[in-house]
C-alpha cells in the first residue's frame, strides 16, 4: 500500500475526558427515533421516504433511488430494537418492492445495490431467515458483478458502462456497497464475488485516499489498460478538497471491508483517515459539508458526522486495549454523537417527520441542502443501536 501521512490527533486534549452520554440519553434519543417512525409507517409502508426531506418533511417517493434501502433499514434496526412485528411486517412488505426492482432492473445501473439490498433484503435474511430475501440479495449482488471492470480493478459508480462521462469511474462512497458481494461470497462459496470486493477495495485504498490521508470523492481508472487517470469531486467543494461525507465514508467503509479481508493495513488507513477527519471538526464536533471549512457560518453536515460514528465504532472494536486512539476515538463518537442528540435532532422541531437537522446532499447542486437525508437519519439510529447494545451488523 502506498505511503499515506499520519496528522495524529492535533487537539488530543478535546478528546482526553469521556463526555457526559449516558446509556440513558441515547434511549431517550431510541425513543425520539421509534416515535418518528412510528408517525412515518402508514404513509412509508407500500412507499418510501424521499432521498431527503423537503422543509424538512419526508414526501413519499417510489424505490427508484439509491436510498429506500435506509428507510427498510430504519425498520429492522426499529424491530430489533423493540421486537414489536409490526415494524417487521412493513420491512416484509417493502420486500417484494426490492425484489420487483432488481427483477425487473429498475435504476439497477449503480454501484448503489449495496445500499439498497444490504440493509434490506440481507438484513431480513440475517434476522429472520426469509429465502426469498436470500435469493433477493444475490440477484442484486449479481448485478453489481456486472460493473465490476476487470483491468481496472474497480466496480464503475454511476450510470451504463459505456458512458464515457462515467466510465471507469470509482468513488469513495463505494466501500460500504462491498459487503453485499462478500455475504454473496459466504452465501454461495463462489469467490468472485470476494475477489472483486477486495480488489476493488485495495483500489480505493491506492487511488481515493491522497497521501495526506484525505480523500478525493471519485477517481477515474483507464478500463483499458488499468492506468490511474485523475481524481474529481462531485459533491464536494472543489477536486482537491475533501468532502466530508466522502471522508466519513472512508471511516466506516474501510473497517467494514476489514471485516471480510482481515488485511491489518485497512485498519492502519482507517486510523490516518479517521485523524484527518477528527482533526478538522468544529467547536460542537459536527463537520461541516466539506472538510475544507473547519469554522464559520458554512453549512454542517450532520450526515457525514453519524456515518463517521458508526465508522469510528467499528474502527475501535478492531483496535487492541493498549492502542493510543482507542479512548481518543471512543471519546471522539461519543462527543459527535451527543452533539447530534443535543443540537441536530429532530425532537424540538414538531414540524418534521425526519430524525436528523441540517444535513447535506448536495451543496454544488444546491439538493437537499440544510435537510434532513435519509441515510443521515438510519446511520444515526445505527449509531445509537451500536451505543446501547451489541449489535450484529447488516453490512
Ligand atoms: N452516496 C451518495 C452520497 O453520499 O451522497
């Protein structure tokens, strides 16, 4: 793997003193979230929340994006959480919508499968055994195969394979699409579906993270000859800065595909890319839209800071006792989190039907901005799940 800075923690002293969250607070914040939900369910049972809000209200949208996967998600993590069926029955029903769009390809042409049928359609195989959602997850895990590029070792983003604006194009966010392929892989036994994950993984790790630990949002491979070509931000505020969610992608992605690949140097990364992001987070701890801005007026994204503390909680049960970052880490999820619990969610503004304020989708084109976002809300949940009790993951 090619040399990549380590910043270490700059501001270690922020970090050094637990704070003040307890197990109490975050099931107070559960049932902030269950209660959201529960407003949300009749409406979001045979439809699904829109990729963001509006004013800060969810409108009902079909499974055409890559983000309905969050909300059947929401409803597992809700069902677990409770054992009430009646969240099972609603993630049952939207079931059949994920086995409709991958059957009948509808907006398959995205890297994005793994969003969707991981939270999905392996969540209800791994809590409750459904076949049909087993045979489910691997159509979609099939599908993704289809963009692996072999030459260059990547699984293409967006859009047909021969479009030349999109061809050859990996990005950040991918890392947490891999895990459908490495259940496939266990599922079936079949190793190609591993061997492309890994790959595709040790790819990111070479061309997406730059040598100061941050990360560029997509890079461009030569499918031909394999060649590297040239990083690009979409979201983001320019090429060579880092957009946050990309970085938190980075954070949670990396320990993710460890999971599967054991390979000691993901972890090694994870923390380089994890200091990078820490060290640039304001006053109250949530990042703002591009990690370019660590103070000022510029827009959060509280998105990017619940993917992070997922990330950072998994980072850290693959760190030994005597690692120098893991109390800093732990302190530094539970600092993010708190903020979001104090200051971003939902519970004092009766007016939405989301969990999360203030999030991100796209500043340059001025979408889903200072809104609440879909996955916003599910990784806050999961991150809540992940700080009340031990939980199996999805990914
Ligand atoms: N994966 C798309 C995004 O993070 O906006």
């Amino acid at each position: 793997m090619k040399h990549v800075k380590d910043e270490g923690i700059q501001n270690a002293d922020r970090f050094r003193t637990p704070p003040q969250l307890t197990k109490d607070q975050c099931d107070a914040a559960i049932v902030h979230v269950l209660k959201q939900i529960d407003g949300n369910l009749e409406i979001f049972t045979d439809q699904f929340p829109d990729i963001v809000s509006t004013n800060l209200r969810y409108t009902p949208a079909d499974n055409y994006e890559w983000t309905p996967g969050f909300w059947t998600g929401m409803l597992w993590l809700a069902y677990e959480v409770t054992g009430d069926e009646k969240y099972r029955r609603a993630a049952e029903i939207q079931l059949s919508s994920f086995k409709k769009r991958a059957d009948e390809q509808i907006g398959t042409e995205t890297h994005d499968l793994g969003f969707l049928y991981s939270l999905s359609c392996v969540a209800a195989y791994k809590l409750t055994g459904n076949e049909e959602a087993k045979q489910t997850a691997l159509r979609a895990a099939d599908l993704l195969m289809t963009r692996y590029l072999d030459q260059a070792g990547i699984i293409q983003a967006w859009g047909s394979l021969s479009n030349p604006k999109q061809r050859g194009r990996m990005i950040i966010d991918c890392l947490l699409n891999l895990p459908l392929l490495y259940w496939a892989a266990e599922i079936t036994q079949n190793q190609a579906y591993f061997d492309a994950a890994a790959t595709h993984a040790k790819q990111a790790a070479a061309y997406l993270i730059r040598e100061d630990a941050s990360s560029f949002h997509t890079y461009y491979m030569d499918v031909d000859t394999g060649a590297p070509l040239y990083g690009k931000t979409a979201q983001g505020f320019s090429d060579d800065s880092c957009w946050s969610r990309g970085q938190a992608w980075a954070v949670y992605g990396f320990p993710l595909n460890f999971i599967y690949i054991q390979d000691p140097e993901l972890i090694d990364l994870t923390k380089k890319v994890t200091n990078y992001f820490i060290n640039r987070l304001p006053n109250d701890y949530v990042c703002h839209w591009d990690l370019i801005f660590t103070s000022g007026s510029e827009l959060r994204d509280s998105s990017a800071a619940a993917i992070a503390v997922c990330g950072i909680m998994e980072l850290n049960k693959h760190l030994s006792a005597a690692d120098p970052y893991k109390a800093i880490y732990e302190n530094a999820a539970s600092s993010i989190l708190l903020s979001l619990m104090d200051n971003y969610s939902t519970v004092s503004t009766p007016e939405s039907n989301g969990l999360l304020l203030h999030g991100v989708y796209s500043k340059p084109l001025n979408a889903g901005v200072d809104e609440c976002c879909l996955w916003g809300d599910y990784f806050y949940f999961e991150a809540l799940v992940r700080a009340t009790r031990d939980w199996k993951l999805y990914w």
